[in-house]
C-alpha cells in the first residue's frame, strides 16, 4: 500500500467554489489540482490524476463536454459533476459519471463518495496485478 496522496482535479469557473473545495479535499488529505476552466485542466494533462470534480455550467467548454474528452483518453478515471443550475440536472446526460452534486453540497456526502471510487480503484489495481 503506498502511501502516495490521491490527486484531485476541481475544474470550476467560480474561485470561492474551488477555494472551498480545495480546502476541504486537502483537510481530507487529497492532494488537490484546482483549475478555472476546462480548458487549463487539458492544457495541463489528465496524468496522475485519480478524480477529476467539474462544475457543468461553465463558459467555453462545460462539464458534459469535458467529461466526454476525458472518457476518450482516460476512460478509467472517475468523475464527479457538481451544478448550481437544476435544469443542467439531466439525468441522462450525466450518464458515465460516479456522482452527481447539486449546490450547495454536503462536503461530507461529497467525501464520502470520493473516497468510495478510490477504494473500488485500488480493489480492481489489486485484481489486475
């Protein structure tokens, strides 16, 4: 079992949001990766990320479009949506994710669902071994 801090990408176009998600991933000991678009989280790669968290209504590239990018290169990688807007919340859009967060959020219930996906991760690592 290594000891390595899982990476978390917050991808949202609102800083207090991403302050405050950032700050409470790193008090769940995550090492997190906060950027304010789509398109800074591509320019800056997909590799060693082990969570990436998207807004969906953002300018230029929105969430659904960054998720489908994503699940071309890392189809393994788990993603989470979070939205203010309840009319982005179509359910059938948000297809191929691992959880769905309506703001404002329960940090805890958030956590808990990261760290759900990570320990299933590990499980299958440890099968393909």
């Amino acid at each position: 079992m290594s000891n390595v801090r899982p990476i978390v990408a917050v991808v949202d176009d609102d800083p207090r949001l991403l302050e405050s998600l950032e700050e409470l991933l790193e008090s769940a000991g995550y090492a997190v990766r906060s950027f304010s678009s789509a398109r800074q989280l591509l320019i800056s790669g997909l590799s060693g990320l082990d969570v990436l968290i998207t807004d969906i209504g953002m300018l230029g590239m929105n969430g659904f479009e960054l998720r489908d990018l994503v699940k071309r290169t890392r189809p393994e990688l788990p993603v989470f949506f979070i939205t203010g807007r309840h009319e982005m919340a179509d359910q059938e859009r948000a297809q191929g994710v691992s959880g769905f967060f309506r703001k404002p959020f329960d940090a805890l219930a958030l956590l808990g669902a990261v760290g759900d996906v990570l320990r299933n991760q590990r499980v299958e690592d440890d099968h393909d071994r």
